[in-house]
C-alpha cells in the first residue's frame, strides 16, 4: 500500500499540561422546586447574602421565596402548588 506523503507525528511532549483533570467544581446551594401551576421543574439558587432562596416559575413567573433561618428543614426538594 502507498502510504501518504501528508503521513506525520506530531510531537507535543514538550507543551505543558495546563489542567490534567477535571475542571473545578463550584457548588452554589440550590433548592429542587416542582412548580404545580405549570407542571414544570426549576432550581432555586440561594442569593448572594445567603438569607433567601428565590424563584421564578419559567411559564407563568409565579415567585416563590425561602427564607433560611435558624431550626428549619434539611429538605431540599419542594412542590409549589
């Protein structure tokens, strides 16, 4: 077989690794929230302050708010009816 006269190696040994694994993770607090007006599921991130969660139905923008606050739950998933 005739081999291809564009046939070449590369050598990239001397490139530095920039990020040999995976990129960070970053975890911002969110809450689950199943919208029952529009049948529809959204994630509720906690603002910046850290004092509330709140959202937004994507289809009917109902608003939804969570307060944090001393002796609440360890839920994180909610339905909104």
């Amino acid at each position: 077989m005739k081999s291809d006269p564009r046939d070449y190696q590369l050598d990239i040994s001397s490139i530095p690794k920039v990020n040999a694994g995976p990129a960070p993770v970053t975890t911002r607090p969110y809450l689950s929230v199943l919208f029952n007006c529009c049948k529809v599921y959204q994630r509720v991130y906690r603002d910046t302050e850290g004092s509330s969660y709140t959202g937004r139905c994507p289809k009917c923008l109902r608003t939804i708010r969570f307060v944090v606050g001393e002796g609440g739950t360890a839920g994180r998933s909610f339905v909104v009816e």
